[in-house]
C-alpha cells in the first residue's frame, strides 16, 4: 500500500546523507572519544565538526553547544539548570501551549515549592504577551517559552520576548525543537539564554538533541558523571548520531529556502484544498506566523481517531494532536488553551509536511480524505443534529 | 598501520547482526512508536521485542526493563529515583571505586544535604563488607555498589549484598554497565532494586543504556515529558538503538559461556606473558573474581600515559583507567583506594578484551609491550634509582 508520511512533526525520516556519516562509527569507527589512543581520540574531531554545524544553524559559538539524548532531555536540562543556578526564586513562567517536555516538568515543579504561571493564548494560538510580561516578578527565576507550536505550527515572537527579558535580566529559555532548522533562528538577535534543539524533527535519527547555552550563562549539570561537553553532560558521547545531527544542520541549512518557499506551497494546496471540499472545516491557528509545513484542521462533529484510523487504512500518516500526548481521550491542551469548541478539538488533525513530500502525496490527501470525512459524518449523530439545526 | 583494539572496557565495536538489526530504522521504518497510525504504531512491537531481550539477559520481566540514552543516565535515575522517593533520608552508601556516574553524582549529593559513605576496598580491590554492614543506618536511603569495576575487572559480591539489603529493607542499586553480558546476571538470585545497563560496553550503539526497576519498587522519573517507558521516561524512544541493544544482549547470552573461557583464556595469556617478560609489573586486583577479559597491570617507575603513546604508535589500543576520566593528571582513583603505591599507580595499564580478539592480537601485544617498556625504562630517573638501590 502507499505510504503518505505527513506527521513530520511527530517524527522525519533519516535522510540518506545523514545516514552515509553516521554508518562508519558503526563499523569500523567505533573508538570512544575520551580515549588517549588516537584510534578513539581521532573521534573527538568528528564531534568538533558535528557541534560547529550544529553551531552555524543558529548562529551561536561551538562551544555554546551541548550534545543531548533529546529535545526533552535539553527542555529538562535548561529548566532544571535554570532553577539551580539561583535557588532562592521560586517562580516559573511558561505557557499553556508547551510540549509535555516543558508543561509536565513545570507541573512536577509545582508540586516542589515552585510556582508556575502558564500564559494563556488567544483563540489564534497567539501569546497574550501582555499577560507574560505583566506577571513577571523578583522572584522570577526562568522564563520557558516555544518558539513554534509543535500541534498549530504557530510562532511565537521569541525575538521581541527574549529582548524583554534580557533587559529585565530574567534566565529566558525557548524549546525550538519545532522551529529549528525550519525557520531561520539567530541567536545573535534572539538573545535566549538557552535554545534546545531535537535531531528526529529534522532528519537526523531519534535519541540525539542539542542544548544552545549562551557564554556567560550559569549552568548546572542534569547528567552528572565523566567530563564529556565540557564537564557540562557525563556519558560516552553518542558519536554516530552526534554527527548525524551535525550533518541534518547542515542540510536543513542548505534546504531551509526550499522548505519554506515548497513546502509551504505544499502545505497550501493541501489546506485550501481540504476547507474547500470539506464543509465545517477549520484551520487552528494564525495563518499569518506558522511553521512553513504545519496545519491543524478541525473537522466539526467528528472524533479525530476515527479519521486517523480511516486515514490508516488509506495510507495516510497524519496525527491528532501531539504524539507525546497521544494515547489519552481528552482533546489537545493546546487546542484548549485556544477555546478551540470541544466539538471541533476532537475532530482536529495535524498535517505535518516536510522537503520529502510531493505534490502527487498531497493530491492523494486531497482526493481520498474529503469521502473518508464525509462518510464518519453519515454515522456522526452530532452531526446530523446540527445539520437539522441549521436547516430549522 | 594494524590496529589492535583492547579497550573494550571504554567501548566496543558494534557488532554486525546489532547494525543489521538497526539499519531499517534508518531507512523506510522511521515512524515514531507513539503514533496512532500503523506505521509508527508497529514500531511499538518492535521496542517491545528488544524489551524481551534486555530482561532475558538478566532473568527479568518485560516491564521492568525501561530503555534510557546511556550507563549515565541508568545510573543518575537509580540514585535520584531512590532519595526523591524517600525525601526524608539523607545518608548514601556506596564504594570508592565506583564509575564517576555514580562516584560524581553522590559527590555532588554531598553538597546538597545528604552524607555519603564510600566503602573502602582492600589491597585486591575486593570489598570490606564489614564496613558497608557496620554504616547501615536507618537514615540510609540507597546503597549504590558497582558489579563489576571497570578499571580492574574486580567482581564484588552482589547476590550477597543485594540479599542482605533486601533482608533490612534497604534500597539497592548496583551499576552492572561492565557486567551485564560478561557474566550471568539472575535478578531472581540478585535482589537488587535496580541495576544499570549500557549498550556501547557489549557491542550495541553508543547512546542507548536500560535500567532494571523490580516490580514494587518506587519510581520517581528522571527525564520529566511525554507519556513514553510506561511514563517513566518522556522523550521519543531511540527506536534505532533500542532494537539494537536488544539484538546485542540476545548475543551476549548466546556468547556468555564463550566470552568466559575464550576470553578469559586470551587475558590469561597476555598477562602471563607480560609478568614473565617484564620485571617489575605487577597485576592489579583480585585474580580470582574478575571480569573475563580484563587485567590492569602496573609498570611500575614509569608513566601510564607514556606506555600508551608509545602503543598508539604501535597500533595497540589500551588505556590507563577509565576512559570517562581520562585528561586529569591525577592516578585512578580505584587504584589509589586500593592503596597501589603511587610509582605503580601512574603507570598502570587496562587491557581490556572482547570475543573479537585474536590470539594473534594478543601475540603481537606480547611481543612489543616489552620492549617498550625497556625503552621507557631506561628514559626513567625513577627506574634508574630504584635499579641502583636494588644492587646496593
């Protein structure tokens, strides 16, 4: 059956140049880079190479990068590191949109003596910055904010809030895992303390992220054992996928014109083409500042799982929500947060698109999915309450 | 130039059928396990399978095996685990000659409000179980011993220990990273709580460890995020590495009676040719419980890191202690807690070996380890001295 991968912000194919680095240190590569022989010692080039491609797509200094197991580690990592580094302010703020790595790290926290403000959006996805900067106070200790929802593709402003709170001096953290290699990210003018980064959502293999920690920034281990990253991560470095993601920056660098200008072209038909043939259909989100591939329909009345598993069938690969999140009954938290109607939140599907998606694919989206919709509507008996609704 | 790699203790080469094994996740098998379309969703019976291995290996259940990014990790999670599920009981045990993922941590938990008790060990290494017996307290929260040390090859009693924990209620972890996969390993017979694995040591990818967590016993997440290891650990599981250290215990079980003669018997070797051509080398550790292909041998009046340039030279790969704390100029810390005089402790040596060791390898070490260490001898004031004194 054909496959349409169109989940690629739950999870991107290795490309194939990244796999070609990565295949040496598991054959005949395999030394380990603390050794003092040069056969493992040789290595720690490799990882030199990998953290100043890493560097480049952000603009940052080789060695404010930090080698991580995933975008979940470096979340935890910045916020633990933030909240150690000065442990007499007990106040955390982030918002009510965040990926479970940073939301179920802050609600833990809540339970430790800290106290979390989540920042609310409005029913774009948009930050209330308002609010944000309103609640800031002397015993603020971290501000963790995402730079591109990883549900709605929305982004945030993360220049104009990192500038805040560098002149308030408050430790600013954002999870780029989303937005990283995606949409252009300067750390020169974004003046985040810390940036994490996560190699799965751009091509590189699963179980390798990355921490951006600007010069100058207090940090506390999370991983503590032998003198790896600069004393700052113990644990034998992953090598292979070390260079993996070095070599999916690089790439994702080259592509990121490509990516924005085609596959938002892509993303484009695909949305205009679905809120054509399919009444009640919604687009979550503003349109105006997204993520190039991104788009979360709602299609009213009708359970998302249902359309997933209709999809399946079809060999279309789409998600509802989050794939860290999926698995529970209750609709997306960012939807929610977004007063997104509980009818229209359980319906919702998100299209993720990357540079390996076709025009043939998205025709194929197109011409299978609107039947598929209109068929669970048939059996949905909201829906038929609301179509005599409306007819009354 | 021949490379003859003996420093399997700091890591090993993955094996082939652990490559073979990983390869399609590279490739068309990249969905993310938490997905709700099959194609990510079959990758959950995968993780699944490579969960049956791990247990297999050490007599386990399915769903006490949880998958983590490296040793480090398993090691940090055990002990954080246990003081935050016991927050009121300060005081740690553990040995002087544990990995710096343990030796570090507790180190740095000394700073934070606990009391740590490092066990000494005697001459041979071996434990003093009288001293971890008589500082048992009821304010004790973990006690940490290692299996197997990862410079000398010491084993230590663990079934004995973990009984006599078990019998006093006292939490017990122990770092199995260098035993798992060498010798047999019972949790049934070994009451331990937890036990921590790596991949890298036993021919799997570096970036991919386990940890045992028994049945009953209370869990406290270390990396706080997505629902995924049965919600013991967020973060998108490292499908790739996972399925590979599954393949690598599957073949250290069907390797484990090989490893031991084979292995043992190519060490014995290689040791009793070195303490027969080279005066003044001394083996250290008890000989009687150790690791199969491990020795550490002490050239006594000259540098460590001498002997192992003038072997990079030669193409032999050893190392002088572990490989997470090289750099630092200081002698190892196991050798020194076990009371190796400082001559011999500088200039000590790990060969550590694999089942992908030859004979021929062990030979060409044998015929060009001693000349070496004439030549650097005759460069050594220390030698010298000691020479004349011998005559005096």
């Amino acid at each position: 059956m054909k496959t349409v991968y169109v989940d690629n912000n739950a999870t991107t194919q290795v490309a194939q140049e990244v796999l070609e680095v990565m295949l040496p240190y598991f054959k005949g590569r395999y030394g380990n880079p603390s050794s003092m022989h040069s056969f493992g010692g040789n290595i720690s080039r490799d990882i030199k190479k990998a953290r100043e491609q890493v560097a480049a797509m952000i603009n940052a200094s080789p060695s404010e990068i930090m080698f991580t197991s995933c975008g979940t580690e470096s979340d935890n990592t910045a916020i633990l590191s933030a909240i150690h580094s000065a442990p007499d302010k007990k106040h955390i703020i982030t918002t009510r949109v965040e990926h479970p790595a940073i939301k179920n790290l802050c609600e833990h926290l809540s339970g430790q003596g800290y106290r979390t403000t989540f920042v609310p959006v409005d029913n774009k996805g948009r930050l209330d910055l308002d609010f944000l900067y309103n609640c800031l106070t002397d015993d603020t200790v971290i501000v963790s904010v995402m730079w591109a929802n990883n549900e709605t593709g929305v982004l945030f402003p993360i220049e104009e809030i990192s500038r805040v709170m560098a002149e308030k001096k408050i430790f600013f953290h954002t999870d780029a895992v989303q937005a990283a290699g995606k949409v252009p990210i300067d750390v020169q003018k974004v003046r985040a303390n810390m940036l994490s980064i996560s190699g799965h959502k751009i091509h590189a293999p699963k179980g390798i992220g990355a921490l951006f920690i600007r010069k100058g920034t207090r940090f506390s281990p999370f991983l503590i054992g032998g003198h790896q990253e600069n004393g700052r991560r113990g644990g034998t470095e992953n090598v292979a996928s070390i260079a993996g993601l070095g070599k999916a920056t690089e790439l994702a660098v080259q592509h990121l014109e490509e990516e924005t200008v085609e596959v938002s072209r892509l993303r484009d038909r695909l949305e205009a083409a679905l809120v054509r043939d399919v009444p009640s259909a919604i687009i979550n989100g503003d349109r105006e500042n997204r993520l190039p591939g991104t788009t979360n329909i709602s299609f009213e009345y009708i359970e998302g799982e249902a359309i997933l598993l209709m999809m399946n069938e079809l060999g279309i690969c789409a998600s509802s929500g989050s794939a860290c999140t999926s698995g529970s009954l209750e609709p997306s938290h960012v939807l929610r947060a977004m007063g997104v109607p509980y009818t229209a939140a359980h319906g919702s599907i998100r299209f993720s698109l990357s540079r390996y998606n076709t025009a043939e694919e998205v025709d194929y989206i197109i011409d299978n999915l609107p039947p598929v919709i209109a068929r669970l509507r048939n059996m949905s008996p909201f829906w038929k309450g609301q179509q005599v609704a409306a007819k009354a």
